[in-house]
C-alpha cells in the first residue's frame, strides 16, 4: 500500500465504526479516493447487456471523473475504453447512446473503429517518419461479463470478479434474475443527491421501517432476514423472502403496489464503491453511482424488468419501476433529504458518525441482519487500509 498523502486532514483514526466528517467534505481525500478505489482494485459496472443489445451498440459513462465509451463488439464481445483522443484528448463522443461502427474525433478527424483501433488519420503522410497507427488507439480497459453486467477495472490488480464480491455474489445474482432471466431495459432517472458518495453508500437497513413511512404503512419488509457482508472491499447483500402486500385501505389503487407473477424474494445490494443493485418482488433496478466531487453524487436509476414477461406483467413493472423505488419513489423518497442532511451538518469540525446496530452479535459485521448497520462497517475498515490512513 502507498503511503497516505501528506496534505490529507486525518492524523489519527483509529475506529472503523466511527467516521470524521472531515472523510465526507475534504477535497484532497477525494482526489486520494479517485486514485485508489475509483482508479484502484475494484469491477466498476459500466453497462448492462441489455442496454446494448445489438452489434456496434454502445453507451458513455464516466467512473470516477474519468469518460467512457462502452461498444458492443460483437454477439458476446464489449470493449470499455478511456473516451479521450490519443491525438489530443478530445472526448470522441458526447453522445449517452447509439450505434455506430465507428468513431471520428470531431478535432482532427482521426477515425477509430469500436474497439479503438485507430484506422484513419489526415494528413499522415506528414508526420514523423515512425508514426504507426497502432500505437494511437483508444485506452482500453480490462472488462469482464458478468450476470448481464459488464464490469470494468482501471486496475491490473484486481482480483477475478467471484473473488472480488465473495458470498455477496449469491444476492447480486438473485437480484438480476437468478442467471436464467434475460433482462430488459425500461428506461432510466437520472439525479443528483447534494451529499458525499460514501454518505449515499452508508445508506443501511436500520433506517428502512424508521424514515420511510410507506415501509410501515404498506408492511413492506420484515427486517429479520440475513444481511451478509463479505468480498474484500465489503460489499453487502441481502436476500430474503419478502411479504406481498394486501390492501389494507391506505391507497386509492393499490394495484400500484401488488405483486404479479411467482415472484416472491427481494435482494438488496451495496456493491463498493457506488452501485446499488435492488429487486423487491416485481421492481427491479440497477444503479450506477459516480462521484460528483466530495459533496455531490450523481446516480443513474436504470429500470429493468425481464425479456420473457407477458406484456400485462411489463406494464405492472414500467409502472412499479420509478414509483416505487426509485429517488421520488414512495418507499424511498425521504432518502435524499436524508442525505442531504447529513451532509450538511458535516461542515462541523471534529464530527463524526457513528455505526452501532448488529455490532453486538455481529462485531465485524460479516453476517447481520438486514434492519443493523453493522454490515457497513467491513467497508470502512477496508476504506480505511485502502486510503493508507
Ligand atoms: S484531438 Fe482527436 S483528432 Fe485531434
Ligand atoms: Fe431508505
């Protein structure tokens, strides 16, 4: 591990379950976090399968503050690359989506196909005389498929992807469909919380049935079920049966609300650094998190739902999608006033936070249960190595 920064503004840290504001707010620990967790050893997702269906589709994203292209390749083939010119930097496309075989940098018109490989250059016949294409293509990343998923690493190091998420993989995969469902895309929401990335990530079971008041009034979870904490950056996922709601008169409609289908399970996951993976019975979604600076977090909410729904149970899960569990959903709305909250109150020097509930019986947090916060404490011990504080 490198040495920590000399300018950061933490000395003594000694209790992983208890967090300096100064972690939340201080510019030079996120540029360090941009260098070693963003940059470093972790699968980023950078696509679903589904959001790039077909031959030469592909999509932009940024992880961390660095811009991506994204390209399906191929049937099964993807390429992730670093959406900056070898020329002179310019991002190639601004695009969010498309199809293209192809990609010219508007600057110079250096043309590079989808898997950025430079293929065309103006003017070439002037530059020097060892000039070779080959040595001019596009950054590419190492990326991996996974449960419909591409992930991506910046990082020669980081370990396989089972290895990487450890026992959490079972509740990642649940959550996507089990590994037999083919996902489809309904659509995304895009919004910006006014809080630190790992503020949005703290985000715990204990709060659900206490902040959220449609959790009590539609009965929506049980809390009891197993929250298990593992791989080493220490992602968390549950996987439980949850309860299907009956109409107990506090809506108009709850149609919005029942369950349609076989479907009986929910599976929430955290994965480090910024992605939540979340099922709850019929809504499914993805989402992708990035860093903003150290006090603002952009998440994309991506709606999914299956290829082989009959179109009744699509229509119940377009419906679903954002209403319920989406960043104005009904069951998770005061979220990001949460957020925001705590952020704000961050500006006081030598504050700090607190993780207390399932450390009594669960003391490294490996295996809680869902309505605890000792499952976010794994993370912040890594948090702490990875950072060299
Ligand atoms: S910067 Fe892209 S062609 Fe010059
Ligand atoms: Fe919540």
């Amino acid at each position: 591990m490198n040495a920590p920064s000399r300018d950061l503004p933490i000395r003594a840290w000694t209790d992983h379950t208890r967090i300096p504001y100064a972690l939340y707010t201080d510019e030079a620990i996120y540029r360090q976090e941009l260098e070693r967790i963003f940059y470093g050893p972790f699968w980023q997702p950078v696509a679903l399968e589904a959001e790039l269906p077909a031959v030469n589709d592909y999509k932009t994203i940024v992880v961390g503050e660095t811009p991506l292209i994204v390209t399906r390749t191929g049937a099964d083939e993807f390429a992730v690359m670093v959406n900056a010119c070898a020329h002179r930097g310019v991002q190639i496309t601004t695009e969010f989506k498309g199809t293209a075989s192809d990609f010219s940098c508007p600057y110079h018109a250096w043309a590079y196909d989808n898997c950025g490989n430079l293929r065309k250059v103006p003017g070439e016949e002037r530059f020097p005389e060892n000039f070779d294409k080959r040595h001019y293509g596009l950054r590419r990343l190492r990326a991996v498929l996974w449960n419909q998923v591409l992930w991506a690493t910046f990082d020669d190091a980081t370990p396989p992807i089972d290895e990487f998420f450890g026992e959490v993989a079972d509740s990642i995969r649940a959550a996507l469909g089990g590994g037999e469902r083919r996902l489809k895309l309904l659509g995304y929401q895009k919004i910006i919380f006014n809080c630190n990335w790992k503020v949005y990530m703290d985000n715990d079971g204990y709060h659900a049935g206490l902040l959220h008041t449609a959790f009590r009034m539609l009965n929506y979870q049980g809390g009891t079920a197993p929250l298990v904490a593992d791989g080493f950056a220490g992602h968390w996922g549950a996987h439980y049966g949850a309860q299907r709601m009956v109409d107990n008169g506090y809506l108009a409609d709850p149609t919005l609300v029942f369950t349609e289908g076989d479907e009986k399970t929910a599976a929430v996951n955290l994965l480090r650094p910024v992605t939540q993976v979340v099922k709850h019975l019929n809504a499914i979604n993805f989402r992708f998190g990035r860093p903003l600076g150290p006090d603002k977090t952009e998440v994309h909410y991506t709606y999914l739902a299956f290829a082989d729904d009959p179109p009744e149970l699509l229509q119940h899960r377009i419906r679903q999608s954002a209403n319920l569990l989406g960043p104005s959903g009904f069951v998770s709305i005061e979220d990001g006033s949460m957020f925001e909250r705590v952020q704000k109150a961050m500006g006081a020097p030598g504050g700090e936070i607190n993780f207390l509930k399932g450390l009594k019986d669960s003391p490294d947090g490996h295996r809680s249960l869902q309505n605890d916060e000792a499952g976010n404490t794994p993370w912040w011990r890594y948090y702490k190595q990875v950072m060299g504080l």
